[in-house]
C-alpha cells in the first residue's frame, strides 16, 4: 500500500512539473516553425506531424469500426469506405509509411488524402519570397495555402524555415501565429527545446509581439522524444554537394606582413563566370 502511495505522489509531482514548467502547443491546421541553423526545427517538425498523423489514424480507425458496425443494421454504412489519412512529406522519413510530395499535389492537379498531414521541410527552398513576380505561381500558391484546410476537409501542414521573411507572401498571409525555437538541450531520450509563439502580422512583416524583458524569461519549455531523430537525415540535402571533389589545400606559416587580403571572393564573380560560361558555350 505505501509503494502505490509513493507512486502516486512521484508521478504527481512530474505532472505538476510537466504542466508547470512546460507547454503543450495548441496547434492550428498550418502550423509554422522557424529557428537558426541547428536550433530543431525538422526535428520538432517531423516529431509534429508524426504524432499529429498517428492521432488522425486513430480517428480513422474508430470511424471506420463505426461504420462496420452501423452497417449491421443500416445498408447505407454497410460498404461505407472512409479514407485513410496519409502523411506527406518532401524528406524521407526513416520506417514510417508516408508519400513523397510532387509537383502534381502542389499545383492541385491530384489532390491530397482526406484528413492527411504534410511536411515541407526548409520551405523558402520550396516556395520563397521573390518567387512574387511570377503571377501564375502566385494564383496556385494562394489557393494552395488559402483552401488547404477545406480540400483536406480538416488536414494539417507542419512547415519549417530559417526565417518567416524568406517565405512566399501567400503562406505568410494565412499565418496568425508560429513557433520560434531559440534553442534546444538534448539529454539521454529526450530533448528539451526552448520556443516562443510569435505573433505575425503579414500587413507590415514584422513579428508584432515584443517584449521588454530578456528573450529567454519569454520562452517556453517543449519536450520531444530523442527517437524521431531517427526518422529523417538532418543532413539530407547534402546529397547536392556529396559527389562534387572536396578543397583541402591548408594554408600554413603566414608571415605577419603577408596577413593583409590579396583578394575578395563574391558571389558577384560566380555570377559573372556562370555568364561567361554559356556566352562561350554559344561562341
């Protein structure tokens, strides 16, 4: 009797811990993540929609064993399918059944599963903010953003950037709010990451909640299981630069007078030579 009563007071005092100290985000049908470089932003990501697709899949079942049993006394529930909410993604996910993202579902030529979660990781590379002058892609990106909730009759989007300002006006204007990871502390099986909800207003694009205090006395405490580290690479997009020869030339015993720069490098240059390039490739 006392071990069940030490068991109940330990595990209600993690509760209160939990509760106290921590947050819960409550999450909007597109939900967006920003952060620097290495801050955990495709992990809480991939970790969100994961969970956010089991949940839709328990829906899914309990809704479909209804129906079974409803067509027990009704023909119209008898042969009734429900679809199965799928998860889509634009990264390989390690061990769990998820479809890749295509042209064909973002331009709304075949549409998405009902109920279903997409993940667009670094999505500035997908859909930034100079992509504006195309007036077509604009049309499609805007109806994208604008009916996602509708044509997926209650689906989720988990996107993730480095900065809310390098994305497509058209995602930005459907956002209220977002998470912004500051930081995070891994420790053995889990992480802890430490994050904010900014408010944003698309009018003027600038986050418009600010606070006279530190910035870390604002943020909040998220804890997210190490195991979905497992399912993506955080190096996934190192395949474009894996086979290209690497430059390992070090330099060694610069002299004091020598120290001055005998040479600026500049993207101004690859941009001259990639003209340079084709002018001699028409020559």
């Amino acid at each position: 009797m006392i071990n069940i009563i030490i068991i109940v007071v330990i595990v209600a005092f993690l509760l209160f811990i939990y509760f106290k100290f921590f947050k819960i985000p409550k999450l909007k049908n597109v939900v967006f993540i920003d952060g620097g470089l290495g801050s955990g932003k495709s992990f809480y990501s991939v970790s969100l929609a994961i969970k956010l697709h089991k949940k839709a899949l328990r829906k899914w079942n309990i809704q479909k064993y209804f129906f079974k049993f409803l067509g027990l006394f009704s023909k119209k529930y008898k042969n009734k399918e429900v679809e199965k909410p799928l998860l889509y993604s634009n990264i390989k996910l390690k061990n769990y059944d998820h479809v890749i993202l295509t042209k064909e579902l973002l331009t709304r030529n075949i549409r998405f599963n009902y109920k279903s979660i997409v993940l667009i990781d670094e999505f500035s590379l997908f859909a930034d903010q100079q992509l504006y002058k195309n007036q077509d892609l604009n049309e499609k990106l805007q109806l994208f953003f604008k009916l996602f909730r509708h044509e997926t009759k209650g689906g989720y989007m988990v996107v993730n950037s480095q900065s809310i300002n390098d994305c497509h006006y058209s995602f930005k204007y459907i956002l209220n709010d977002y998470f912004y990871i500051h930081h995070r502390v891994k420790l053995p099986f889990i992480s802890i990451l430490a994050i904010r909800e900014n408010i944003y207003s698309a009018d003027n694009g600038n986050v418009i909640n600010s606070s006279n205090e530190d910035i870390e006395c604002t943020l909040k405490k998220v804890l997210v299981l190490n195991k979905y580290y497992n399912k993506y690479d955080s190096y996934t997009y190192s395949i474009f630069t894996d086979n290209l020869k690497n430059d390992d030339r070090i330099v060694k015993f610069i002299k004091s007078d020598e120290l001055k720069a005998d040479k600026l490098i500049s993207f101004r240059d690859y941009k001259y030579l990639i003209s340079e390039v084709k002018n001699n490739e028409k020559k």
